[in-house]
C-alpha cells in the first residue's frame, strides 16, 4: 500500500483557488511530485485536490492488459493514488499517511480514451480517513469502484 511522507503540498506559501475551489498550488505540487513514479508511468494527471475530494484521470492506452482493455491493476493504482493524496492533504504537513486496505470492483471494460477517477471522502478522522473512489469512461459510465483506508500517522523523524 502507499506510504505518503512527503509533506502536504500546498501548506507553506501563497495559494490561489481555481474555479473549482481547489488551490491550484497544490494541483500543481501533487502532479510534480509524481514525477518518477508509477503514478507518472501510468499517465495520471490530478485535475482538482482538496481532502474531501481529489480527481485525476488516467489514459487507457498503455495501461492495458494483453486483451486490450484497461488492466484492473490500474485502475486499484489510480483509485489508491487519489485517495492517498487526498488523505495527505487531510493529515497535514506534519503527518503522513499510510494505505492499510484497498478493494476495487470492477464495473466493465474500457478500451480507449481515458478514465476519470474521483476520490471523496467518507471518514476523516485523527488517526484514518477513508475513501470511496469512483472510476468512469468518457461517457461517464462507472467503470469501478474502490474503497481505501488510510493510517493517519505521526511524521518519521530522520
């Protein structure tokens, strides 16, 4: 599962909110920071963050499975991404998160485009914050649904 321990974006310095309410710094912070990950290799780009609500879309085209529709492994990866950052966003710059359970069902098959996932909050507590992610296609036909359980942890020292 993830483990977040960068601190959460957005905390420090001026913000401007974007017409969505979300501060585009940390729009901005959240898609740099995945730069050399498997986030970046699966092509997701955040759209809109705050800790009740992260969105972010992800192309179908590479992150297939050899029958040529998007790999379920994926969609759990896009689906514990946004979570993750939500959950980051609610602990704080000086907790990070931790993923201790994620379950994905799988809806039906996309073969082209993108996907759109949108992680809203269902429990933001001092210790876990929970989060139901929905995934759809182009025409916004769900494609899976995910659920994520984050650690709320005190910030490791060195």
């Amino acid at each position: 599962m993830s483990d977040t321990t960068h601190s959460a974006p957005g905390q420090h310095g001026q913000q401007h909110q974007g017409p969505s309410g979300t501060d585009d710094a940390v729009v901005a912070r959240l898609n740099e920071i995945a730069r050399g990950t498997l986030v970046e290799r699966l092509g997701v780009v955040i759209v809109s963050a705050a800790p009740d609500r992260v969105v972010g879309t992800m192309p179908v085209t590479g992150n297939t499975q050899p029958a040529g529709l998007l790999h379920g492994g994926a969609s759990a990866a896009l689906a514990e991404t946004l979570g993750s950052y939500a959950a980051t966003l609610h602990a704080g710059p000086d907790r990070q998160i931790v993923g201790i359970e994620l379950s994905a069902t799988h809806h039906r098959g996309v073969r082209s485009g993108s996907v759109r996932g949108t992680a809203t909050a269902l429990h933001l507590g001092r210790t876990t914050a929970s989060y139901e992610i929905v995934v759809v296609d182009e025409e916004d036909r769900r494609v899976c649904t995910a659920r994520l359980t984050c650690l709320v942890l005190e910030a490791r020292q060195g």
